[in-house]
C-alpha cells in the first residue's frame, strides 16, 4: 500500500503565502501522475493542480493559475504546492493525489491540510 501525508497548511493572512507538501511513502510503484485536490465548507472537491510526476507540463485550475506552483522532487518522493497571493476563496481541505497512469482516475489520496486564509 502507497500512504500520502500532507503537511503545511496553516492560517495565513491575505496575499500571503504557503507551501504544502505530501511525502509518500510504503509500497514503491511506478506513479506517473500528480495533483491537488481541495475542498472547502459545503463544497464539491475541486481540482487544484496537476501534472506528470516525472515533470513537463502542468496544469491548473483558473482560479489559481498564476499564483500556484505544482512541482515533485521524485529522489523524496514529495510533491510539492507552492501558493502566492492567497485569498479567503483559497481557503480549503488540501489533498494530495496520485496515479498509476498517466490519464484516469488517482489510485491514492492522502488525508488532507487544513489551509485558512483570514482577510
């Protein structure tokens, strides 16, 4: 079994910054893609950020394009989010996901961050 943790939410004022991290860990198998999922208070999970493990091209969410950065450092088996310019609507359940594949649904998901945004 593959285990995600996730790790730097937190508080942080508006226009601030953070950056998130999920360490992998447990059974070594071969994950081609990434990405971040999040979900606030009496909302749908969404889409954050994704990409192939292996870098290239990544690809966001409107909401967020420009002021986040989804990148892995794969000798860690980490990925990574990098978020500038945070406002209240970014505040959220960040999760972490990853797949077998490079297109379909994510095999694993980890339990998420809590990240709040105080205006």
């Amino acid at each position: 079994q593959v285990q995600l943790v996730e790790s730097g939410g937190g508080g942080v004022q508006a226009g601030g910054s953070l950056r998130l991290s999920c360490a992998g860990s447990g059974r070594t198998v071969s994950r081609k893609g990434m990405a971040w999922f999040r979900q606030a208070p009496g909302k749908e999970r969404e889409f954050v950020a994704g990409g192939p493990v292996t870098g290239g091209t990544s690809y966001y969410a409107d909401s967020v394009t420009g002021r986040f950065t989804i990148s892995s450092d794969n000798a860690k088996n980490t990925v990574h989010l990098q978020m500038n310019s945070l406002n209240a609507e970014d505040t959220a359940v960040y999760s972490c996901a990853l797949r077998l594949g490079f297109t379909g649904p994510y095999d694993y998901w980890g339990q998420g961050t809590q990240v709040t945004v105080s205006s």
